[in-house]
C-alpha cells in the first residue's frame, strides 16, 4: 500500500492531506483523509513554525510515496513549504498548474497557464465525483464560479471578491460603515435588514448568491444547464444554506464539500505518478 501527501497552498490556509492507495477519489465519505490539518499561510514565513509544523507531520505521518501540490501562494511561500522535509529529500514533488493535462478534461481558457491551480484542481475533483454539467464554487478569500460540462469541458467562471473581503472592503473604504461581525454561520435573511451590521452581511451574502444564479441562468442559455452545484471553501455552508432558500437553485443538488482541491490534486496525482 502506498501512501500519498497532498498540499493545497492558498493564499490565505494551507491545507493538507495523506491519502492511501486503497482509497477511492470518488469516495464522499467525510472520514476521507487518514490524516489532514489546516494552519495559516503566513505561518510559513516563520522558520520557528515552519520547524514546528516539519516536526508535527513527520511524526505524525510515515514517509509518504510521493507528494502533490498547487500554490496559489507565491513562489517565496512554496520555497518555505518544500524545505520542510531534508529528511525526505529524495521525493519527488509534483506541482499541479492550470494548464496541466488531465485526461477527459479540457479548458476553453484563453491562456491555460494563467488558470489558477486551484480553480483546475477543484474542477478535476468535481469530475471525479461526477460526470454532469456541474457549478464548481470554491469560497475561500475570493470566490471562485466555474462551469464544468458533463462532457468534461470547462467552460470558463468568475472570480470575485469573498464574503470577507467584500464586507472589509466596505470598512476601509468608507467613513462609517463598521467591519460586520457574523453572529452564526446562518445565511442571509429571507427579508430586508434593519440594522447596518445585518445590511452589510445580508448585501454581501445577496451579492454571491446573484453571481451563483446568474451563472447557473448562462448554463442554460449555453446548453450546459446546471444539474449540480459543488461548495468548497470557509463559506461554504453560508452560502450553501443560501442557495436552499433560493427560489431558482432549491432543486438543484448542493452540497459542501471539504477538501475539493485536495481531491482533485490526488485525481492528478494517482495519473501522473
């Protein structure tokens, strides 16, 4: 049995995960990873937490067989991750990038080297759960809307700003608009806000579920409809409990799902071994 380690390197967690041979990249059970964690990216510019963190994996996880990445990152962070491991120097790593071939998938992309290894890492992990016209929504610092035919052809996306981001956006660029503090991982409400903290959050919340619909709206007009919608990322739930409530999107399967980078740089992996 082998044993794979797999780096997910945003620009705001990085996120692993070991997976063995014996494992199926279809499998949705979420006790899918034998061994994952998640810690801030930043925490790699320090040497005194990149030694911590070389020490916590190579203790906790035995010599893996290979390792596969996508950084979104910059370069200097993903030279801080791959000098963790001295010890297992002899081990290839293998870096997943837009424009990386994978077999049944092509991209209508302009420029496939400036399509972000995340953005196709996340589209090949949709293909491997499932062979239908698919939303790809990964909701991390940006949010990311890509469209995925059941033909295994991306048919391009969106990039706009996350939940996050949006509503700091509103504080740093305003004179009274206060940084909105979520109270629970609830959705927008199904009404108008009354007060400013829930304008902003609800305004935001709207924001992202009109992008998802109109998307889905584009799907339908290219003869691709959305059969299913796929949530990654922190916001996931939020804007999965959203979309439920949505008149235009309640009959379309939704569902998060942790870790849809990782599972499509494993896809990867297991085909370029």
């Amino acid at each position: 049995m082998s044993l794979y380690l797999l780096f997910d390197i945003g620009n705001t967690r990085l996120k692993w995960a070991a997976v063995e041979s014996t494992q199926n990249t279809a499998d949705r059970n979420k006790k899918l990873w034998a061994y994952s964690g998640s810690i801030l990216t930043k925490s790699l510019q320090s040497a005194e937490l990149r030694a911590e963190l070389s020490d916590y994996i190579a203790k906790t996880l035995p010599k893996p067989d290979a390792i596969g990445f996508c950084c979104v990152a910059g370069h200097a962070i993903l030279e801080n991750l791959q000098s963790l491991f001295p010890q297992w120097a002899d081990l290839q790593w293998r870096q997943l990038t837009g424009d990386s071939p994978y077999e049944g998938m092509r991209t209508h992309y302009q420029e496939p080297h400036k399509l972000g290894a995340d953005r196709w890492a996340a589209l090949i992990g949709a293909r491997a759960l499932s062979n239908v016209n698919t939303l790809v929504v990964n909701t991390g610092t940006a949010t990311t809307i890509d469209l995925l035919g059941g033909n295994g052809m991306h048919y391009g996306g969106w990039i706009l700003p996350g939940l996050s981001l949006m509503q700091e956006s509103l504080q740093s660029n305003t004179a009274q608009l206060p940084l909105a503090v979520r109270q629970n991982l609830s959705s927008a409400q199904a009404s108008f806000a009354t007060n400013t903290d829930q304008a902003i959050i609800d305004g935001c919340d709207a924001a992202q579920i009109g992008a998802i619909v109109r998307a889905c709206q584009l799907a339908k007009e290219l003869n691709h409809p959305v059969e299913r919608i796929w949530l990654d990322g922190g916001n996931a739930k939020i804007l999965a409990s959203s979309i439920k409530r949505d008149s235009e999107l309640a009959e379309l399967p939704v569902e998060p799902i942790e870790g849809l980078v990782l599972r499509g740089l494993w896809a990867w992996l297991l085909r370029n071994l």
